[in-house]
C-alpha cells in the first residue's frame, strides 16, 4: 500500500490551510456562494439537497485499518454516525456544516487521505478493480499503475480546468472487474504476441444523457510509455474538447464528433512530444511507487476448520458461496462484504460496521481493504481458516448479507433523498426490491443479477450497464422509471436498450417482479443467467411481462 513521502505529506497540508482560510472568509462574507463554489469543489465539497456533502477520495479504492478507523471517527464527531461508499470507490458524508469541514480534510491528512480532485472538471480519483493483486486472473496488479496516475494528475497545471469531468480506471485481467469501456479513458493490461505487458487504451466511455461504450485507441501502448501516452490524449481532449456545451464537452463526444482515426493521429502526434518531455522520469517515480506494493507473506496453513463449517453450517455455506472469490494463493479467498443489506441503503455503512471492517482487515487480512465500484467493501487476501470468525463477527453486526452478486446487490445513487440534481427517488426503489425479493425467496433461484438504478439523466447509478437498469425521471412533477435490458459492465460492456414506457412509483417494483417471473419460465436451465437468456432470446419475452397488453401500455404511457 502507498505510503505518504515528506512531498505529499507537505502538499495536502498546505491545501487544508488553503481551504481552511477560504472557509472562513465565506462564512464572514467575504467570499460569495458564486466565488467560494470552484473552490469548495477543488477539495470535494459539494452542497447538496439539504447540506454540504464532503466526497473523500480512495485512490483505487485502497484503505488500511487505520483509515478506515478514521473515516468511522469522521463519522460520529462531524457527520452523523455514517459514511456512502460510492461508485467511484470513495466515501462521501452527507452532513458536515462548512466550519466543520477544514477539521474534517485535517483529520484525512492524519492517515494520509485528501478529498482533492473529488469534484470539479479535472481528472477525477482513479479507480481500479478492487480484486487487484489477489485475483487468480490477473496479469500484473493494476494499483501501482494507478497510483502513478494518480501522482501525476493531481494539481496537474495543463488539467485542472478541462473542459468537463475527466475519469480513469484501470484494470490488470481480461475479466473486467473496474468498467474500464465506460470511462474516458480506460487502461487494460494485456499480454501481446511477444508475451510482452502493456497497457490497451480505451477512449470515449461514459454513460449520463449519451451513453457510449470506449473505442480501442491503441491495442498495445508499453508499460514505459504509458504515462506520456495519458497525457497526450488529455491534451488532445483538452484542446478539441467542447466548452460551449457541458452535456458535449465530454470526450466521448470529441471522439464521436471528430472520429477515432482523427483522434489516433492527433495523439501519436502529440505523444512524440510529450515522451521527449517525460525524459524517464515517470519510469524513475515507478520505480519508488511499485515496491510498495509487493504481495503479503501468505501463509500454508491447512484450511480444516473452512471445510468444517462450510460442510456443518449451511448459513455460513450460503455466505461462502456467494461472498467469497478465487485467490490466486491457494488456500487464500477475496471477501466481499455485502454493504447492502435487505431492505437498507445501498452502500451506507455505521461508524460501527467500519471499525469492525478495520478490525478484521487487521487481524486477518493483511491490514487492507478495498472499497468496489459496486458499493461494497472488500476484504483481498483472506486465508480459509479465519473465514468461520470472519462470518461470525460481521454477522453480529448486520454485514453478513449472503447476496454479493445477486438481486439485491443492487447500485443506487442518492437520488431524491439527498441529491440536488437527482428527479426520482433511488434509495426507496432498490431497498423495496430488495425486501420483496427476499420475501419471496427468489434471489438464489434468479442468481446472478445486476440492477444499476439512477435518480437522474446523469446515470450515477450506472443504470445503462446493468442487466436491468431503471432509470428515475420527472414526468411532469410525477416519478417515472424506465427501465433498460441487456446492459452490461463486464469485458463485454453494452448499453442496455431501453424496454418501452415507463412505470410509476408503485408499478416499477410489480414491474421487476413480472419480469423475474418471466426470466425463471424462459431460461433453459438454472445455469443460464438473466443476461445470458436476454441475449439468446432477445427483449421480446421481457417486454410481454412487463406490458401484458396494449391497454397496460396506453396506461403506461399515459
């Protein structure tokens, strides 16, 4: 894990004293709303429906024990008792007051954290697949590159006011764990003919009001090359990229209005000169950033006592199946720790749930956890044998939730209950699936599932890529919900296509059911997936269910 050098340590010191003192001329009146907001959103600080929210960054969604006791602490001196995880792989509170604010950023500092470049059109905290350097597929741990990345972004002079917001994930497997197709740009480490690692540049991702799957810019840009090769298609965005429109200032949509050969040349141009200016010394900075990283001291110690439990007690059983994934040790399991509850917030976790989380990552798995994209906390590098009081612990305080994967595992942003752009309540909708499902004791059967549910046009729950994807909407001071099929965010990302009009508050949870009952008639077995079935059979049997008759479209429409 990275560890802080005198340079960083110094850095976000001065820009908590920096904020501290524009916070206080706000608050006495002399700055403005209108000049104090470019600079509360440099240091994460958002105002929201009802408050001031304060968006933490997690680079790759990496914390040790110790900062996720802080971020508890946080919690309950500052905000109330809480802290969202997000898709983004960070932690936001949804209640600090402005003078709290500098105490908070000071209090990050302590443990090495920041919120800078958590808001704000620059490049955005880097994310990357929260299995990274545990996997059994994986080809090089992703980490070190993103916090290289990471290193040279931050206050980066040239990209500090883009054109819009800029976001980069990376992944180091062919399965993609991190959405890297719905980024502006996404970073797949791959092996070429030559057996030789480097990175497959994507451009051009983004879901919101225009949702479009990245374009392969190069298929194989080395290891050495790949800072210098970020900075000149940023560059190229910078210059190209829209500023008389924010919904086309994207760069999916330089890329769409410009074409993807024009934006190649532009920047194979643009990375000769770039390269030349580097002169090694992004080589020399990894150098020091990727020892840090080293695997844990795993352990051989036999995994009786797993074996044990898993074959005597069928609620643990139920958890393993679900929660946990291969290692790449044997012996060793990645712990997903279900944040979604039945019937709770998806992604809200108490000042308890998280200091019970640090405890366990340091007693047990190596003093590291992940935050993933999908609202859940990660435990990496687990051995068998303490996955019995692993289970047992997070039981005791309502995190043993056996549903990783499954319907109610489900993404929502804030919505209407917190967010001020947001036109539909997301909270609501996914906690009331959630408990219908579990009354009908279905999820299992369904299996694997992903719904992705979004307040708003701005696709924050990342609804486009779910297999099912409600999308809430304001239709003349009415929610409506639309809902989309076959999206998905895996390696073969795909916007899903929007199934027909949409439902009312009080039919889209019906809505979701029919269509589950739908899907458990139509598959050929219990092996065949919803998404699998969707796209053997295609959105005809799915949009019978959730229109039976014309007359219900005519009501639905209505």
């Amino acid at each position: 894990m990275y560890k802080y050098n005198d340079f960083d340590e110094a850095f976000v010191r001065e820009r908590v004293a920096q904020f501290r003192g524009q916070v206080e001329r706000r608050i006495d009146g002399s700055l403005a709303e209108e000049e104090f907001r470019p600079l509360r959103l440099m240091n994460g600080l958002y105002l929201q429906l009802h408050a001031y929210m304060l968006r933490v960054a997690v680079p790759y969604g990496t914390l040790s024990s110790r900062q996720m006791n802080q971020l508890a602490f946080i919690a309950d001196k500052w905000d109330r008792g809480y802290g969202h995880f997000t898709t983004r792989q960070n932690i936001q509170y949804n209640w600090p007051k402005l003078q709290d604010v500098p105490d908070m950023l000071s209090a990050l500092a302590d443990v090495e954290m920041h919120a800078i470049q958590t808001s704000g059109n620059t490049i955005r905290n880097v994310t990357s697949d929260h299995f990274a350097g545990a996997a059994a597929d994986e080809i090089e741990d992703p980490r070190p590159w993103a916090e290289l990345i990471r290193q040279w972004s931050t206050d980066h002079p040239e990209f500090q006011f883009l054109p819009r917001k800029f976001k980069i994930a990376v992944t180091g497997a062919p399965n993609d764990r991190a959405v890297v197709k719905a980024h502006d740009i996404g970073l797949q480490i791959v092996r070429n003919d030559a057996g030789e690692v480097g990175f497959e540049v994507i451009v051009g991702g983004g879901l919101g009001r225009t949702p479009m799957v990245g374009k392969v810019v190069n298929g194989f840009v080395p290891k050495e090359d790949i800072l210098p090769y970020l900075e000149a298609i940023v560059s190229v965005y910078n210059l190209l990229g829209r500023r008389d429109n924010k919904y086309k200032a994207r760069i999916k949509i330089t890329v769409h209005e410009n074409g993807l050969e024009t934006i190649q040349k532009l920047v194979e141009e643009e990375f000769k000169t770039r390269k030349a200016l580097f002169n090694g010394a992004d080589r020399e900075l990894f150098a020091q950033i990727a020892p840090q990283f080293a695997a844990p001291e795993f352990s051989a110690a036999p995994t009786d006592l797993f074996d044990a439990t898993y074959n005597d007690d069928p609620v643990f059983r139920a958890w393993a199946d679900t929660n946990l994934a291969e290692h790449r040790q044997p012996g060793y399991a990645i712990v997903t720790i279900s944040l979604k509850p039945h019937g709770k917030t998806p992604g809200d976790a108490t000042s308890d749930q998280m200091r019970v989380m640090a405890d366990l990552a340091k007693e047990f798995a190596h003093d590291e956890l992940r935050v993933s994209h999908e609202q859940n906390i990660v435990l990496p590098h687990v051995h068998k044998r303490h996955l019995p009081e692993i289970h047992a612990r997070l039981r005791a305080v309502g995190l043993a939730t056996a549903n990783v994967g499954l319907i109610s595992d489900i993404i929502a942003c804030p919505g209407m209950d917190y967010c001020a752009l947001a036109t539909a309540r997301s909270i609501p909708i996914a906690q009331e699936i959630s408990t219908r499902f579990d009354a009908l004791k279905l999820e299992h059967e369904i299996g694997d599932l992903k719904i992705k549910i979004s307040g708003c046009i701005n696709a924050c729950g990342h609804h486009h890529v779910g297999h099912i994807g409600i999308l809430g909407l304001d239709r003349a001071g009415v929610e409506n919900y639309q809902i989309t099929l076959g999206g998905d965010g895996s390696e073969t990302t795909t916007i899903g296509e929007r199934a027909g009009p949409g439902f009312s508050y009080t039919e889209i949870v019906p809505a979701i059911e029919r269509l589950m009952l739908a899907y458990l008639d139509v598959r050929e077995n219990a092996e065949e997936t919803f998404l699998e079935t969707y796209r053997r059979l295609g959105a005809e049997p799915f949009k019978a269910a959730l229109y039976p008759d014309d007359t219900g479209k005519r009501k639905h429409a209505a």
